[in-house]
C-alpha cells in the first residue's frame, strides 16, 4: 500500500525550478512575481493539490484572535449566565498554544438601554468575532446587522432570532423543550385539570425562545388525547420580585380551581416553587429551567419535580470552537448546533455538574 506524503514548499520549488521563497510569495500572493513563474508555480500546485498548513500558519500568527462575548451578567441568586462564561475559557484554555483574546462585554438583561451600550462598545472595541446571547429582539437584529455591515462575523448562543448572517446558533430547539415540559407534566395530570403557563419576564415579547416553549407546550396538549380535559392557562409576570409573584399568583389560585400543573418558562420556577411551599400546594406538578443554586434547592426538597438543562456551559465552549475553527482552520460552521434537552430530576441530579 502506497503511503500518501505531505508536499512540502521545497519540493515544489524544486519541480518549478525556483526558490522557496517565490512559491511562497505565489501561495500568499505577495511580492513581486512574474507571470511567467507564477502560472508555471500555481499548475504545480494544482498538479501536487497542495494545500497550505493552516494549523502552522495560524500558530506563527503574531496577530491575536479578538473576540468579543455580549452576555446577561450573572447575579448570585442567578448564575446561569456564568456558565457560558466558563465554557468560553475552557475552550480558550484548550486552544491555549494560538492567541485567542476575549473581552467581555456583560449588560443587565432587565436594562434595554444598557444592552444597547454594551452593544456599541462592542464594535468600538473592532473584535474579530463576536459570541452574543440574545435577550431584547429588535435591539439584536440591529446590532447584528451593524456587525454584517462591518464585516464582524458573529454567533448567538441560548436564543435563536435566526438572523441571516449570523455564522451559527449554540442552543436548545426551544419549541422542543416546552414539548419536553408538557409531557413532563402530562405523567401527573388527570382529567378535568388545569395547567398554569407562567412567564417570568420583562417584555416578554422580546423573549423569542420563551415564546417559543410557550407555544412547544401548547401543541402537546393542542394534540394529546386530554386536550379537552386540560385548560392552559397563561400567567406573564413582569416583575421578577417575591411579593409581586406571589400576589399574582394567589389571585390566580383564587380565580381558578383544579390547578395540577404548572410550567416555568425560564429560570425564575425557584419563585413558584417557593409559593407552593409556603401555601402547602407542593403536589402540584412543576416544571421549569436550569441548574441554578434556588431551583436546585426546590428539586432537592421535593417542590419543583423537573428541571430542563440547557447545558450552558457547552453552548459557550462550542460557541468559541466554532469561532476558531471558522476564522483559523477555514472549517463551514453548522448554521445550528442543538444542544441537548437534559431532564433533571432529584435523583439524578448528583451526575451534573453544578
């Protein structure tokens, strides 16, 4: 069996009959080259199909790879946006013999104005890439459209708006995952109940994957043999503060009876759950988002009965892969990349990482 060899600059300076330097000033186009000894050097090229070392052109690269991270910061009572974070560095710590340089450009999800800052600083800042999670919709297609204009490639990560030009989307099939729910929550519903679908978030029309869950759990039940037996019944809270909720929540108890589920769009179920504790209502079904410190003490204690990872971690780490292998080793990057949606639940909670 004929083993295939690598082609080397020298052996094509030696076929062409010219130094290593003029085929190296052919493959890069620099420098002064006749036409004469360019042509006869590219057939060789093509009649060896060389192909350039891409991992040792980028490992002499003295020039960094920039990118540029726009991500919620995170709160001690919410450190979900950590995770991304964390992945991002891992990767980094991975692809440690290229130069990768990260700046982080962290906003208050609950501050549209803020976003907008931290947006324009961002394209100040003329990054090579940037790495985005989408929270305000419309203030995202234009910043994204400003990084097309600027020719800044650029990736979403936990929310897909699916703009054109974005180079990938790392996250869940948010549709998918509130499908996920309303099964989850169909193994404890009987006839004759209803399901509260609450959402914990500030204009919530700009929350593309929470109207996405929303309308996941809807078609489960839409086509599930209790659709006629089940009433959906949807709660948008505003206000992410305890009194608020539980306000809004008690009236709703009082409106309606026969309440044997409820679904948790996003991360903020440790609220409900903690209303259910305190109103003795802890067999009631409840589903919702992410490992976080507040849920995980809910699911451990038995109140929230299921929780739905969206593995952030792994989002941002194949959030900044992607980056590099795009950029440096010239690779077509997937348009989506779904992350698995991972059921938690009290006894299997011990093999996550929290």
């Amino acid at each position: 069996m004929s083993k295939e060899l690598k082609v080397r600059i020298k052996d094509i300076a030696n076929r062409a009959g010219v130094s290593a330097g003029t085929v190296d000033r052919v493959i890069h186009n620099r420098g002064e080259v006749s036409d004469k000894t360019r042509k006869r050097v590219i057939g060789i090229l093509k009649e060896l199909h060389y192909e350039p070392d891409i991992l040792a052109r980028t490992l002499a690269s003295r020039n960094p790879l920039k990118v540029a991270v726009l991500i919620p910061f995170h709160t001690p009572e919410n450190w979900f946006w950590k995770k991304p974070l964390s992945g991002i560095y891992d990767a980094c710590s991975e692809l440690d013999h290229f130069k990768i340089e990260v700046r982080e450009f962290l906003y208050d999800q609950f501050r549209k104005q803020d976003f907008i800052e931290k947006a324009g600083k961002v394209l100040s800042y003329i990054p090579d890439a940037v790495i985005a999670a989408p929270v305000y919709f419309q203030e995202t297609i234009d910043f994204f459209n400003r990084c097309e204009k600027s020719g800044i490639p650029f990736i979403s990560v936990n929310d897909n708006i699916n703009h054109p030009g974005q180079l990938s989307y790392v996250g869940q099939d948010s549709r998918s995952s509130g499908r996920v729910a309303a099964q989850l929550i169909d193994f404890a519903v009987r006839g004759d109940s209803r399901i509260l679908v609450v959402s914990i978030a500030m204009d919530k029309d700009n929350y593309s994957h929470i109207l996405r869950r929303e309308e996941g759990f809807r078609e489960y039940w839409e086509n599930s043999s209790k659709s006629q037996d089940v009433e959906i019944i949807p709660l948008s809270l505003a206000k992410d503060s305890y009194p608020y909720i539980k306000r809004a929540l008690t009236e709703t108890f009082q409106r309606y009876a026969r309440i044997a589920g409820i679904f948790v769009t996003n991360s903020r179920v440790y609220q409900v759950a903690k209303y259910l504790q305190h109103t003795s209502r802890q067999k009631i079904s409840l589903v919702g988002y992410d490992l976080i410190n507040p849920n995980i003490k809910y699911l451990n204690n038995g109140v929230i009965d299921f929780l739905i990872s969206q593995k952030p971690h792994e989002q941002g780490y194949k959030a900044l892969v992607t980056v590099f292998n795009t950029l440096k080793m010239n690779k077509e990057p997937s348009p989506e990349q779904l992350i698995s949606i991972d059921i938690i639940c009290r006894e299997n909670l011990c093999f996550y990482q929290v």
